[in-house]
C-alpha cells in the first residue's frame, strides 16, 4: 500500500512526490518529482519562510531515499535470482549434452560390435544413423529397417536378373524369333540332276521351326549327305531363319558292273549313279578294300598322260595292287600306288619305244616287259 501523505497545515493533503510503476510500487529515486514542480504555496518559496513545510519536504525526502535503496535491493536480489536460475540452466544443459555424447559413443560402440558381416561404407552410414539421432532405440531401429531394406534390394536385383536372363533364353532358344524356314534355304555346288535345291531342302525339312541357336549343323549335313550322290556337305548359318548349304559332288572314276546294270564309281568305291553303259569310262573290278582299291585307281588314273588314260579299258584293284587293260589288249602290272608319277613315264616311255603284251612297271627303275 502508498504509505499517508503527510497533511499540510489547514488539512489539505500534500500530492504524491513520485509517479508510480505501473505494478503499483513506490517510486524509485529515478521517478521522483524534480524540485521546480513541486507545488509552493504563495508567498513562501523556502524554507525560511515556512519551517513546517521544509520539515514536512525532508520527512519525504527522507523517504523517498529509504524507499529508493528498499527498491534497489530488491532489484539486487531479483538479479541475482535471474543469474543462479541462468547458471543452473548452464549446469543442467552441459550436463545433459555430456549424457548425449556418451550415450552416442556407447551406441556407436555398441552397433559397430553387433555388425557380424563387412559392409560397404554408404550401407553403413545409413546402418548407424545420423549424428542428431539420440536415442538408441530409434537408432537401432533405423540399422535393422536399413538392413532390411538392403536385403530386399537385393533381392529384388536378383529376381530382375533371373527374370531378364530367363527370357533372353527363352527368346533366343525357344521362341519363334529365330526359327529356321526351309524356303530359305540357299544350295550351292548341286548339279541339277542328281542333287536339286529341291531335294537339298527336303533333306533339310525335318529341322523345319528350329531356333538356329539351337539348330545342330552337323546333323543338318549328314541328312544331306544321306544323299548317295552327295559327297560332303557344308552348313552354316545365315541369321535370323535360314541356312546355306555348299554340297560338293560325287565324281566317277570308273564303271562298275553290279545288280546287272553299271554303276559310275568315285574314288571312295561308292556307286552313287546307275549308268545304262560303260560309255567313256574304264570299267573296274574292286575286291577286298573297296575304298583302298577305288583310291589306289583314282591314284593310277591321275598320273597317267591323257594318251596313255584314254587307251585304259579295265582296271583290277585288290586294295594292294592294281593291274589294268589297254584297249590294244596290252597288260599291265602297275603295282601299288606308290611311285605314281615315275610309273607312269616308264610306262608312256615303253609304250612309245617296245612293242610287248605285258608291261611291268611295279618298279620303275627296272621295268620288265614281255
């Protein structure tokens, strides 16, 4: 409460000498009336005019000194009320982040122990958190949800791979993609007779829709070897559907008689053509060997002069020796097939210079003739 102001004589009551804080406090020193605003009566402006009222001025004065140094301390005490509490929140907050940072090494710790495997350095900073988490809980958290997340990662590439791979297979070994189609198949080397491309490709037809990655070549070339008149046969790819064949033919090297009819031979012993006569060709006798004695011949054959080659009528081959007809009626004992190239000069030499009916040549550097 304002402490009663002092009454002036003739009981008018003195006014406040200090305005009043708006909590309803006393005046300090700083809010005191200043001197040239307090009210004087007329005629007496001092003390030495009124001695009452100058006692009544330094009773105030008095007391607005006393309430001055009551309000100071009171401001003393609340500040230093403000520094303990500011002190204290200091205390408590460097407290607390000493506790944080600890239990941010004993988690870090802790986690770094509970990583069985190596990870690489990006899974293991999302593993380990980020330096605001603070609670371990939550940080724990986070490492099982990131190694979850990693696995299923993984195994969603894993099911990407297998499902891409699957159908890369499927599409080059399975699908129609890749098919091989028969009408485009391109032949080479076939005579048009014996060998068509027609007959090529239906050799080929069996292996009609098969992807060619998967398409075996060489049982491609045997079916079209299955052909008598085929001697060999050549696949190859020609991508996306089709393929090209080089066949090479068979040639006759002489006439067979067989099955009561001829049959041209090559120089492995196979009959591959049926023939109405021995027309141009020597007519041979194969025994043993088949394929030793057409080679043996085939040799013979090569290494005579064309004049010497044309007058040959039979040929016996036993698969070591060959012997052969001139169509003179002249024999000749050729031997085996070694030697081929000097045999036949001695022989073209004879030949030219002695008449005989038997020509031995087997060695040619001592021919006999008789």
């Amino acid at each position: 409460m304002r402490p009663p102001s002092p009454r002036r004589p003739g009981g008018r009551r003195e006014q406040p000498s200090a305005v009043t804080d708006a909590a309803g406090d006393e005046p300090d020193v700083g809010e005191a009336t200043p001197a040239s605003s307090r009210r004087v009566r007329p005629g007496k402006g001092s003390e030495e005019h009124n001695p009452r009222e100058g006692t009544q001025r330094s009773a105030r004065e008095g007391f607005a000194q006393r309430r001055t140094r009551e309000r100071g301390g009171e401001k003393s005490s609340r500040e230093e009320a403000r520094e303990r509490r500011a002190r204290a929140r200091a205390e408590r907050t460097a407290r607390e982040q000493g506790e944080e940072r600890h239990s941010r090494a004993v988690e870090r710790r802790t986690t770094r122990g509970v990583l069985a495997t190596p990870v690489a350095a990006a899974d293991a900073a999302t593993l380990l958190g980020s330096e605001e988490a603070t609670d371990l809980g939550d940080r724990l958290r986070e490492r099982t949800r990131a190694r979850r997340m990693l696995l299923l990662r993984r195994i969603a590439v894993s099911v990407v791979t297998v499902a891409l791979v699957v159908g890369v297979g499927w599409l080059a070994f399975f699908s129609p993609l890749f098919a091989l189609s028969t009408g485009n198949i391109q032949v080479t080397g076939e005579d048009g007779t014996l060998v068509t491309v027609d007959s090529v490709r239906s050799s080929v037809s069996p292996f009609e829709g098969v992807p060619l990655t998967r398409l075996d070549t060489q049982a491609v070339s045997r079916a079209v070897q299955e052909n008598v008149a085929v001697k060999s046969a050549s696949v190859s790819r020609r991508w996306p559907t089709s393929l090209k064949v080089s066949v090479t033919m068979r040639a006759g090297i002489a006439v067979e008689a067989a099955e009561g009819t001829y049959w041209l031979v090559d120089d492995q012993g196979v009959r591959f053509e049926r023939v109405s006569s021995v027309g141009g060709y020597p007519l041979v006798t194969l025994s043993g060997d088949r394929a030793a004695g057409a080679s043996d011949v085939a040799s013979m054959l090569g290494a005579l002069d064309q004049s010497t080659r044309s007058q040959v009528s039979a040929i016996t081959s036993t698969g070591t020796q060959v012997n052969f007809t001139l169509r003179g009626g002249q024999t000749v004992k050729w031997g085996t097939s070694g030697d081929a190239p000097q045999k036949a000069r001695v022989l073209a030499t004879l030949l030219a210079n002695v008449k005989a009916t038997t020509y031995d040549v087997s060695a040619p550097n001592h021919p006999v003739t008789s």
